[in-house]
C-alpha cells in the first residue's frame, strides 16, 4: 500500500496530537503513513514531536514523522490536513462543545 500524508496544523496542542498519533498506530493496515506536524510555537512542537516518536517507536508502526513551524514546508503531497487551532480561550472552545451537545451532535 502506498504511503499517505497527513499535515497536523496546531500540532503544539499535545493532547490532540497524542490521540490522533495513538489512532494511526492501533489501525496499521491503513498505513503506512507520514505525519507532518506544524506549530508556530517551537518548544511546544518539539515536545509533541518527541511525543509521538516515542510512541511510534514503542508500537514499531509504520509512521514517518516530520515537524516545522512552517507549513508550506509540509503541506505538499498531503492527503489529509487536520487544523486543531484555538482562538479565543476556554470560552470559545466551550461553544464548540455545548452547543452542538445542545443538538445531539458529540
């Protein structure tokens, strides 16, 4: 199978990025893949990056991952591209929340 890209734009947010890491390891047979990760927050992306190689190395999954801080350098080729920006604080983030939960949508 051939391997497809997905660009992780936000990936400073280390609790998303986690999960979506965690995702693609417990589905092998969807990979392989390349993973490119962007922050514009240096010391946050390169905590995440070390996050996810370790666990990419613990389950030997077939991710290749890659980091900057500068989009253009990973957006090329990619299949998939996942934004997880927050703008606005925990006030905006609980709109995202409530109000589809108002709706029956989680």
């Amino acid at each position: 199978m051939s391997e497809k890209k997905i660009v992780l734009i936000g990936a400073g947010s280390t609790m998303f990025t986690q999960r979506l890491v965690a995702n693609l390891i417990q589905f092998p047979h969807l990979g392989p893949w390349e993973l490119g990760l962007v922050d514009i927050d240096a010391e946050a992306l390169k905590t995440t990056m070390l996050l996810a190689q370790r666990m990419i190395a613990m389950k030997e999954a077939e991710i290749t991952v890659y980091a900057s801080t500068e989009r253009r350098d990973l957006l090329p080729r990619a299949n998939i591209v996942v934004t997880t920006i927050a703008v606005g604080g925990r006030r905006a983030w609980e709109k995202d929340v409530f109000i589809p939960r108002k709706y029956g949508i989680y």
